[in-house]
C-alpha cells in the first residue's frame, strides 16, 4: 500500500511538472517583450493619426503588426498561439506586460 501511494505521488508530481510546458511555437517570453512593445506604440501613433475606426487605420495596424513579426521572423499564427498560451498563465503574462511597460517607459 505504501508504494503504490509512492508511486501515485510520484506519477501525480511528474504530470504537474510537465503540464506547465510550453507546446511547440510559442514565443518565449524575451522575444514577446519587444514584439508587443513595438505593437502597442504602432497602435498608440496610429490611435492619433486617425481620429476614428476607419478601414485606414485598421489597414495600417495590421500592416505594421505584419512587420513587426516579420522582423522577429514569426507568423502571425505564432502570435496568436502565444498570447493563448499566455492567456492561460496569467502570472506569467502580467511578467511579460511588466517587462513592456519598463521597455515603454525608456522611450
């Protein structure tokens, strides 16, 4: 009885270690620092050259996303598996806005 409790423990212990992978694709967290940096203050000009929603202004965030990513040589379905991934670990996700905010704050 005691090493089959062992043996659960240790099974249970291996399983929680590994759940908190990351899958395959997801941008590390020192590349999303930049990535979303240079995408918040693409939308923040942008947000002051057009006044309003326009199809214009849409056009040229995702223009500029597209570059962005591109520099970084990822997709932007890369992008929007990594902040899924992120979504899910919320610590780890205010880390990474800490991180853009300090980089956004040197600027």
């Amino acid at each position: 009885m005691k090493k089959i409790f062992i043996l659960l423990c240790s099974l249970l212990g291996l399983w929680s270690c590994s759940s908190d992978k990351k899958p395959e694709g997801v941008i590390p967290e020192d590349t999303m620092v930049p990535i979303l940096a240079e995408m918040h203050l693409a939308n923040a000009y942008f947000s002051v050259e057009y006044t309003d929603d326009s199809l214009a202004y849409c056009q040229a965030i995702d223009y500029t996303q597209k570059q962005v990513l591109d520099k970084h040589g990822l997709t932007f379905k890369q992008f929007e598996k990594s902040i899924a991934y992120y979504t899910d670990y919320p610590e780890k996700f205010k880390g990474i806005y800490e991180r853009v905010i300090q980089q956004l704050d040197k600027k």
